[in-house]
C-alpha cells in the first residue's frame, strides 16, 4: 500500500473551529433576510417562471439579483476560506407555491455555483423527507427515512437545504469541522489517524457509474495541496464489506473510525441548530460534515418535515485529489460532482 501524504499537525485555519465556540457567536454564521432582500428574490423568481423554462436550467444570468448577488459573494468566499457555512433565515415560504420557492432556492444556488445530480435520475433539486424507505436496507439512501443520519459529507462541493416544512420533534441539523476532528486525533490518537488516510471502501448503494466498482476507495481523509479533504458516511463504509474485493477493516481501522465518530458526536465539537420553515443552510462539504437527527413527523402528509436540497460545485474551489474522480467523473473545477449513470438525465423534479 502507497504511504498517504500527512498534513501537519496541527492544521491552523479558520476551519477548525468547535460547535461549543460558535454556538455563541451566531453573527458569524447566520444572516436575517431583509424585506429588501425577500422582495429582489421574489421579483427575480417570478420573471424567470414567466419564461415557461424549466427550474433546472436556471442561470444566475437568468436570476439578477441586483442587489443581494454582493451577499452572495461575501458567503462563497465564507464557504470556501472561512467558516465554511451559513444559515439565511426568514425566507416566507409559507405565502409561496412549490414552484416559486423552488425558483428563488434554484436561483440562489446559481450565484453561488452550478447544481449538480443528486442521484441516479438526475435529480439537481432533491426532496429531504421519510418516505418510509428501510433505514437498515443496504442501498436505502438515509435521508429518505425519519432516522437519524450520522455525519457525512455528500458528493458535491456545496450542500445546500431550504426548509419547507419542520418536523413535530427532532430532525435538529448538525455541523462539525473535519480539521477538528484530526487535530484531536492527531494529539490523542496519532497512530489511529493516519489510518483514516488509507483507501476504505465505501458503498455506492447501488447508484454505480459505467465500468465502475459497486464501491468506492477514497480515504475518509485526503491531504492534497495543502488542504485537508474528507469523505465520509460511516453506514456506507461499513455496508462495503458486503463486498470480497473491498479492503477489510481491521481492528484498527475500526477503533479509528469509532473514534472519528465519538469526536463529531461531542456536543462540544459539533454545532447544533434547527432549521424552521424558510430557512437555508449552505455547508462546504470538502472541511466539514453534516447530520441530522432522528425525527417524528406529523401525522397530516401536508404537514410532514420536507426540505428541498442542492448539490453545487463552485468555481475557485481547491484541487482535489486524483482518487476523487472515481466519485465525480469529472474533477474540474467548478465542473464536478453528482451521481451519474448512463440513465441519468439532469431535470429539477418539484415533488
């Protein structure tokens, strides 16, 4: 096996920052829509639905946003060289149709990147709710149930949510930055962390891309040009071992990966919030890694905890390594991520 590259320890950036710490300090990463703000988007969103095109194929050419775009640009750059997200609150979802908040999260999405398919069909507009799939089933995607999730990163450079409708109890979203999850491990554990850097499999799910393997072998962490990249779903590395040819996980890699999950677990390393109806999170999925918790859902399927969600690709993003083309096909900058077969067909799909 190839000796991984190890980046220093520990990492000093803006990115390694503890739940405990921003939880105080909400000015950093949270910012209330102005009735200026609400209006320019909704203007924006009715003349682009006038046009009769598709949602999918919104542009931010096609979404002027005269005013709000210089917001926009103060959070890519927060997404990629600091913090690495933010919470917009107070979106009126409640007086639009589907349609119309589609458009404006669509738009959004569109001055920060392009969006990117987010499963076999080619879904770039995804639809986060239980629709009462198996959560023990190997290829049921987890956020299509009411469990909880666990944290992970998702293929794409940017995650982005926009909440509908709230759960009755739970489903409280969770942040924590993969940079202080290694410094920890680095100074507790260093012979546990440089495990993390090796090739584990992790399962596909059955969303397998031309000549690909029904798994995948990227290191949960990656050091490449001076960054530190994870790739990570605990559930995904572990149904792998399904598979003969997949790399076995030793004892060791076990108590590795155990220890990586009792980090982010740590109320004190992981930012905890919840998100209301009219509220978007934009996360950077290359430095951190998101959850959710379990939730029970209203009785009324009107009323049932819905979020609509984009994966973007940004340009001026860092490098990736090389192992991630097996993942994205592509890793172009500003032209990578998503799930694509040979069935897949880009469309924005409104329920």
């Amino acid at each position: 096996m190839t000796v991984p590259a190890l980046p220093p320890a520990p990492i000093k950036d803006a990115r390694n920052w503890r739940g405990v710490e921003l939880a105080q300090h909400t000015d950093l990463w949270r910012y209330d829509l102005t009735s200026i703000d609400i209006a320019e988007l909704e203007a924006a969103a009715a003349t682009y639905l006038s046009t009769g095109k598709d949602i999918g194929e919104i542009t931010k050419e096609a979404f002027p946003l005269p005013r709000f775009a210089a917001h926009l640009e103060t959070l890519a750059a927060q997404l990629l060289e600091g913090i690495g997200f933010e919470v917009m609150r107070g979106l009126p979802v409640d007086r639009y149709d589907r349609e119309t908040a589609a458009a404006i999260f669509c738009g959004i999405g569109a001055h920060l990147g392009s969006a990117r398919s987010q499963n076999a069909d080619g879904h770039i507009l995804g639809h986060v709710r239980d629709v009462g799939a198996d959560p023990t089933a190997p290829t049921t995607r987890i956020y299509q149930t009411s469990a909880r999730q666990t944290f992970h990163t998702d293929s794409a450079d940017v995650v982005g949510l926009l909440c509908l409708k709230a759960a009755q109890e739970g489903g409280d979203s969770l942040l924590v930055s993969a940079v202080a999850i290694y410094n920890r491990m680095i100074e507790d554990r260093p012979d546990l962390a440089t495990l993390l850097f090796d090739p584990i499999a992790t399962d596909r799910r059955g969303e397998v891309p031309e000549g690909q393997k029904p798994y995948m072998e990227i290191p949960p962490l990656n050091w490449f040009e001076d960054a530190l990249t994870v790739f990570y779903q605990r559930q995904y590395i572990d149904s792998a071992q399904r598979f003969d040819d997949a790399m076995r996980l030793t004892p060791a890699h076990v108590e590795a990966l155990d220890m990586f999950d009792a980090l982010a677990d740590d109320p004190d390393m992981h930012l905890r919030m919840r998100l209301d109806p009219g509220d978007m999170q934009f996360v950077y999925n290359h430095a951190f890694l998101h959850d959710r918790t379990g939730f029970t859902d209203w009785p009324e399927p009107e009323n049932r905890r819905h979020l609509l969600r984009l994966w973007l690709s940004m340009p001026g993003d860092r490098a990736l390594p090389p192992v991630f083309a097996s993942r994205y096909g592509s890793i172009e900058i500003g032209n990578r991520g998503g799930i694509i077969t040979s069935k897949t067909k880009l469309h924005a799909p409104l329920y």
